[in-house]
C-alpha cells in the first residue's frame, strides 16, 4: 500500500477517534459510561472513576492529540477520586483503569500524577483477593476496601489481571500486588493438573468459586467469560522477557487442546470457527455458536509463534507452529466474514455455524439468531487484522481493516459528535443502541489506527498489549 493512501487511512481513523472524543465531552464529560443518543453519561460511583478518559488516554498519546491530552488529563488532576462508597467489578476496573493509568505513566515518560493514582486504586482493589482461595471476587468496595461473595467469578475474569499487578509492582519494587495475582495462576495451575477439577487438558471451565476454589460450571468456551484466560497465559510470558517459561508452557498445552477438541470447520465453505464445549466430561459434544470475542485468538495465535518479531525474520516454521499460522488466519477469515455476510458490513455479537455434512452448495455456513444481531462495536476482529498485519506483512488485513473501518463510518457515526452501536447489523439502516462503549477508544480505533502505523510505534517485541489495549513495556523481572 503506498505511504499517502495509508497516511490519508490513518488521518481518517484519527479523525474518527476526535469526532467520538467531542461527542462525549459535550455530552458526558467525566462520566464512565456514555450514551450517545441520548446525550447522557451515567457513572459507576457518583462522580466516576474515569473509565472513559482514561481508557482513552493512551489513544489519545498515541495518535499525538494535544488538546485532548490536556483535557484528559486536567480531568484526572482534579476530579480523579476513588474514595467512593460503591463497589465496582475488580477486572473491569483493572484492565481498564489501571491498565490505563499504566501505560499513560509509561507513554508519558513517568508524569508520577498516573502512578499515585494507579498505586492507590491498586490498593483498593487489592482485598478482592482476599478469598479463602486467592481467586478474587468479582467485586470490591473502593472506599472501605472491602470484598464480599458477590458469587462465582468469570475465570476469563480472575485471571485477567495479572499483567497490570505485576507491572505495579515492577514499578514500585512492592511484591503485593505481583503475589497476589500469581498466586490466582498457580492454582489454576493446580486445577488444570487435578482429576475431575473440570479442566479438560489445558481448557478451563467458565465460571470459578473464589470460597472454594472450585470451578462452578462445566462449560468451557473462548468467548465470554473464558477468552483472556487464554490471552493472559501468552502475554504473561511475553510480558516478563520471556523468563517465566511456565506460562508458555501452560499457553501451548491449552493452545494444543484448543486445536484438538474446539476447531471445527463449518458446511459447505470451510470456515474455521472455535466451538463451545457444553460439558467437559462429554468433549465431542460440540455446539456450533462463536462469540465475537473469540475473534482476539487468531492474531494471538501468531504473536504466539513470533513473539513480536515479523514472521520473516524467523527459521523455518515447523509442523506445529504452521499448525498455527493456518489457525490464526484461517480464524481471522472467518471473522471478517462475519462482518461481510451482514446488510452493514458489521458483525453481529454471535454466530452459528452449519454443521450439517449434508449441507447443499448454496446453504449459508453461518446464520445469526434474533438475539444476537447487536454490534457493540468491539474491537477483536481488528485486533487481529493489526497483530497479522505486523507480523505477517499481508496488506490485505489492512484492506480488510479499512473495509471494517468505511462500515462503522456509514453506519454508527452521528452527525452532532460520538459513535453508537447498533441492535441489528443484518438491516438497513440498522436500528441503533444508546451506548458506546469504553473500548471503542481504548481498543477499537487505536488498533485501526496501529493497523496504519509504521512497526517502529509500539513494537510488538518490546511491548504487550492488555486484554483493553493497554500497551505496557516487556521488562525483566528484577526481584524473580
Ligand atoms: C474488552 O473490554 C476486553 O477486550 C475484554 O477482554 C473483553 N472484551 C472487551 C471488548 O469487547
């Protein structure tokens, strides 16, 4: 692609970002969350907790946007407190704000205003951990620093926080908040290796009791509720400069049992999807729904095979990492397809796929239920195309990726400022929903956005992005 056509793809998709930017600021500035529609915000404590700003101000950083940089982070100098009597979910807090507060502080070249603010909500959200079994309850209370039973956690959930507690304590030689979130892995660890656990060789069930310990459910899936778990295991290992061998380890046992018990292809095209397993003691039973969530895989799968270095800077694959490489685009494909086969060009939240070997030549290989016709507009698909993209070099992921990008721009920008998502892709115009979500920005036009960046902005081997798009530095452990 040549350099103007990508500077001129990438001043869109910054034009983009700015155009959300000003929606929320007229209408909800400071609020964690924003309706669009409405021109509302609602906040999750009174007074909020930043979600919205900063979830978005590594993009901002990134795209070198001075006046709203100012904005942002005014907003946290001022407003910015989490003495709040309220409880909030400990991994979306987490990944979002101080994942956040993490990489501003390093993007920003340490302005210590983000690390104060990150050691204190790392502290508030510290006795959620303090379980019976380590594994954190959903929800803490800010002000008191109090957890209680709120039920069984997400497992995608507990283990989703690992990155942003071990980065605080690198940052402030305080081992805390490092051992309280490996202590979570190593217990999955044990579980993975326990007999009648409900883990299936590497593949965790959905749902965990953090009293117990057990796992509560036998599900087990890569879409809601179970998908980072898998992300985390790879990033980890990235994260610490490839010294905790383990969690590679870990990463390719359960990657191995993915590709063994989930992949299957769909009737009569072919297309590669990951299948929910209703029950691990029945692995053969599979049901034939994908989540869009699990569209994050393919691009991690590759980052697995790299770890950040471009594909044609290594040996020779072998079997097992071609094995790989098939099922990172192959996955993507299928993904992308999911945005082509709606009216909009826009995905729906999830898809079944035809699994009937009698199928004819014209039957659809993917059909989308009632209930599931709502895009978010999440960021997983494009997270993919751009870890593709950098890894493999093939300009059609960024093709792809503007093609995503033009859809969003016809069928979920408004005209006064901000972006919304839609109730049904599959009809035009499609009926619109009142929110956009914080990811939007943190994840959604910053991945677009890097899609259309040299590889010299946010190297993939000097920098690991969290599970919300939070670029943090690969360091060496210094206390391991
Ligand atoms: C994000 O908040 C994170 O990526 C999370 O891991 C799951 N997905 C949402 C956006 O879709």
């Amino acid at each position: 692609m040549d350099d103007e056509l990508t500077a001129f793809r990438q001043r869109k998709i910054v034009d983009a970002f700015r155009h959300a930017w000003k929606g929320y600021k007229t209408d909800a500035f400071g609020k964690d969350e924003y309706q669009p529609l409405t021109h509302a915000g609602h906040s999750w404590a009174p007074g909020g907790i930043g979600l919205m700003i900063i979830d978005a101000l590594d993009t901002i950083m990134l795209m070198n946007l001075t006046d709203e940089y100012q904005e942002a982070r005014s907003w946290i100098v001022h407003h910015l407190d989490f003495e709040k009597h309220q409880d909030v979910n400990v991994f979306e807090t987490t990944i979002r704000v101080l994942g956040g507060l993490l990489a501003a502080y390093h993007l920003s070249g340490n302005d210590p205003v983000y690390l104060e603010k990150a050691v204190d909500l790392g502290d508030r959200l510290l006795p959620a951990f303090h379980s019976g079994s380590g594994v954190p309850f959903s929800g803490v209370f800010l002000a008191s620093g109090s957890a209680k039973s709120f039920g069984p956690s997400s497992t995608a959930e507990a283990t989703t926080v690992q990155m942003e507690f071990k980065y605080l304590s690198h940052l402030t030689g305080d081992m805390k908040y490092w051992n309280a979130v490996e202590k979570v892995m190593d217990h999955m660890h044990a579980l993975v290796h326990t007999e009648g656990s409900g883990a299936l060789n590497g593949l965790v069930p959905i749902y965990i009791d953090p009293v117990s310990g057990r796992f509560a459910s036998k599900e087990i899936r890569l879409g809601s509720r179970g998908d980072s778990y898998y992300e985390y295991l790879l990033k980890l290992y990235l994260q610490t400069d490839k010294t905790e061998i383990r969690y590679k380890e870990r990463y390719e046992h359960a990657l191995e049992s993915v590709k063994k018990h989930l992949v299957q292809y769909s009737y009569p095209n072919h297309y590669m999807y990951i299948a929910e397993m209703l029950d691990a003691s029945d692995p053969t039973a599979h049901h034939p729904k994908m989540d869009h969530l699990v569209c994050f895989l393919g691009g991690n799968v590759v980052l697995g095979i790299t770890e950040g270095a471009p594909l044609d800077q290594l040996d020779p694959l072998d079997t097992k990492e071609m094995e790989d490489l098939h099922l990172g685009e192959e996955l993507t494909r299928t993904c992308y397809q999911m945005y082509r086969m709606t009216a909009t060009g826009l995905a729906s939240e999830i898809v079944y796929f035809n699994n009937k070997k009698e199928s004819q030549k014209d039957d659809p290989d993917m059909e989308i239920h009632v209930r599931d016709r709502h895009n978010l507009l999440r960021p997983e698909t494009v997270e993919s195309l751009f870890l593709l993209y950098r890894l493999t070099g093939d300009n059609k992921y960024r093709e792809w990726g503007w093609n995503i990008f033009e859809a969003f721009e016809k069928y979920t920008k408004l005209p006064e400022g901000g972006y919304t998502a839609l109730k049904d892709v599959t009809v035009i115009p499609p009926p619109r929903d009142n929110r956009m979500d914080t990811f939007f920005l943190a994840e959604t036009l910053k991945y677009l956005y890097l899609l259309f960046s040299p590889d010299d902005i946010i190297p993939l081997e000097n920098y690991v992005l969290n599970t919300e798009g939070h670029p943090l530095p690969v360091f060496s452990p210094k206390n391991k």
